[in-house]
C-alpha cells in the first residue's frame, strides 16, 4: 500500500507525534519500537504487510506491518489479524508479543 505521511507534526502533553488517530496511534507505536517516522513528515511512503507466523499477542496472532520511505525502513509494527483487540496495534519490541 502507498500512501503519504502527514505534513506535519503535533505536541501533545509534551510529545511530538502526527495528528489524528491513525497516524497519531502509529506514530507513538513506532516511537517506542524504536523509530522516528516523524523525520519523515510528509513524505510519500509504502505499507508492506505480512504475516508474523508464531507471533502472538495473549492468544490473538499478528501481523507485520513495515513501513518504507527512500526505499528504507522506516518502522516495523505488529497489528491484531483478527480484529479482536482494541487498538490491536503494537510496538514491535512490546513485552506482550510472544511467539518465535
């Protein structure tokens, strides 16, 4: 999937992030997978995602999402596939994430 990343960046309680709930929630997500998507504000991106076999959050298994920009990656995150948790997103080095 390709899309563009918003044009600019917000502070909220004292945190720099996107605006908005998509791309605020995986702004913060990638932040604490270890990722700046925010030095890449509104740059055109791609959304590769596949599946995390063995990977588990509780019982609910995930997928992987990677994002790129300049043809590197900018962020890995995990997301519920089944579409039971709320928000069903993940930082990819969250303590939750089980599995291989």
């Amino acid at each position: 999937m390709n899309a563009v990343l918003p044009d600019k960046v917000v502070e909220i309680n004292g945190d720099k992030e996107f605006p908005g709930p998509d791309w605020g929630l995986k702004s913060i997500i990638c932040k604490q997978g270890g990722f700046d998507i925010l030095a890449h504000a509104g740059k055109e991106i791609t959304i590769e995602k596949s599946l995390a076999i063995g990977k588990f959050y509780q019982a609910t298994p995930l997928d992987l999402f990677t994002v790129y920009a300049d043809g590197k990656v900018i962020c890995k995150y995990y997301v519920d596939s089944a579409g039971l948790l709320t928000p069903g997103i993940f930082a990819i080095n969250d303590p939750g994430i089980t599995g291989q």
